[in-house]
C-alpha cells in the first residue's frame, strides 16, 4: 500500500501541474485523516502535548475544536510535503531565489569557515526534504543522515529524488566513514533530531515533558570537532523559509559526557522553539511519549 502510495505522489509531482497536485494530494490527506484512525490519534496525542506547551508558553487558549483543526493541517501540509518532494527534479537556482526566503545563511557560512565540518540539526518539521536540495542549490556541499524505508525500492525512490539535486545520502547502517569523510571535506551533515531511530536516546525535557532525543548528532560533533547549528525550511502559503540558527558552542571545561548532554538539550530547545512556532508542520506521525 505505502509503495503504490509513493509511486502515485511521484506520478503527481512530474507529470501534473502544481496545483492539480496539490489538490489531488489534500482529498487523499482527508481520506487518510478519516480511515486510518491509530494514525489519527498518534497525531492528536503529539499535538495535544505541543499545544498544551503552546498555552503555557504563549498564553494560546488550548481547546479541543483548535486541537482538532491543527491535526487535520498536519494532514494537508504532509500532503504538500509529499508533493514537493517528488516534484523535486524540477527545481533549479532559479526556483530558489523566487520561491524560497533564506535567512541567516551567515551562521553556515561561519560555522564553515573553521574547516572541520558542521551538523545541521533539523527535524521532521515542514519540508526537510527541500531544505537540502535548497542548501545543494545555493552551492553548498551536503549529505544528508536517512534511514532505510520499509522497501528497497522506496529506499531507491527517495536516495534518487535527493542525489539528483546533489544532495548525497548516507543510510543509517552503512560504512560511517562516509560521514567522517564528508566532516574531514568540510562538508554539511544534516540529521534529523526529533525523534529516535536506531539508538538508545538522551532524557531531556521537551514540550515540558521527559522525552528521548536521538545522542548522535551531538556525539558526533564532539568526537569530530564539527560545528552544531539547527536548521529548518517551513512552507509559507505557496513559498518557503529557510533558516539557520546560531552555532551551539559548547564550554570547553566540560567533561565529554556532559558536552554530549549539552548539544543534546539545546538542540531539543531549538527544535521545540521552532515545533511551538508551527505545530501544524510538525510531521511525525511517530509516538513522541507514552
């Protein structure tokens, strides 16, 4: 079912206009939200904790019908997600510089400039996807961490979709001396950092509660000496924002344990930080806490 799902986005995304797409891809997100209730209910549960936050945090009134309306944004905005990602071969520089709004790329530029690599951490969090064929796009060199789908040939599909725009994929489970390689050619490793694959995780806090976050990316900055920033792309009606925070520096009188711990937990604020600005483009359908 997943596969035919993905080759029908792929169809979409090359052989139809834009907005023919996306609206095809919002009747199948409703259908989606209506049929496949234990999804529906991971989402409300996740974004019942954000939005609770959000109340705190900001004063935002939480209510149930508010609740309902931003798990069925999440819905539309994967649906656009999915479109943007198989309609991938078709952007050029020029796409960038009329559809995207980049801003702080100076942080990059400065976490670049001493020569031992950076980790951009991101999250499942509006169209990460496009943040690094828009980062290839702009000149930069970047790999991106991803994790084997359920089948090969989806696997296939998304390594293809990314490598053709110059964004080189590293699966989870391979050689990682393709990353060290690619920190030592000073080059960009984007990793997502919102939610635990294939390691045992750090407790930090996040939206108020106890949650494990992934300790890889953290780790890996302090075994290489790599700089550590966040970024994301969140989509803005029918263009996109690309952003980068400032680099984490880390106190060099910590122990390396404790440098670990650091990254991790403000690489949690900054991810949170950006969640509470735009939950509805918050996709992970992944349960977040018990």
């Amino acid at each position: 079912m997943i596969g035919i799902l993905y080759r029908f986005f792929c169809f979409l995304g090359t052989h139809l206009p834009l907005p023919v797409s996306y609206f095809i891809a919002r009747r199948i997100a409703e259908l989606r939200y209506i049929f496949l209730p234990s999804l529906r209910r991971i989402m409300r549960e996740n974004m019942k904790v954000v939005l609770k936050y959000r109340e705190k945090i900001y004063g935002e009134k939480f209510d149930y019908s508010l609740l309902k309306e931003k798990v069925k944004q999440t819905y539309y905005y994967f649906a656009k997600y999915m479109v943007d990602f198989f309609n991938l071969p078709k952007w050029e520089r020029k796409d960038v510089e009329r559809k995207v709004k980049v801003e702080n790329i100076s942080y990059l530029d400065e976490a670049l400039s001493y020569g031992n690599g950076v980790i951009v951490l991101t999250a499942h969090l509006g169209n990460w996807e496009l943040a690094g064929v828009v980062t290839s796009l702009l000149g930069y060199k970047i790999n991106a961490i991803a994790i084997p789908y359920r089948g090969p040939s989806i696997t296939r599909i998304y390594k293809k979709r990314r490598e053709e725009k110059g964004v080189k994929v590293i699966l989870t489970g391979e050689n990682p001396k393709k990353i060290l390689k690619a920190l030592k050619s000073n080059e960009i490793v984007a990793i997502l950092g919102d939610r635990l694959f294939t390691e045992k995780g750090m407790e930090v806090e996040f939206m108020g509660r106890k949650t494990y976050f992934p300790r890889g990316p953290a780790t890996l900055a302090v075994k290489t000496k790599a700089k550590f920033l966040p970024g994301f792309l969140v989509m803005e009606g029918n263009s996109y924002r690309l952003f980068f925070g400032k680099i984490i520096e880390v106190p060099e009188n910590m122990e390396e344990k404790e440098k670990i711990r650091y990254l991790v937990e403000k690489g949690a604020k900054e991810i949170e930080k950006n969640v509470l600005l735009y939950p509805e483009q918050w996709l992970n359908f992944s349960p977040m806490w018990d």
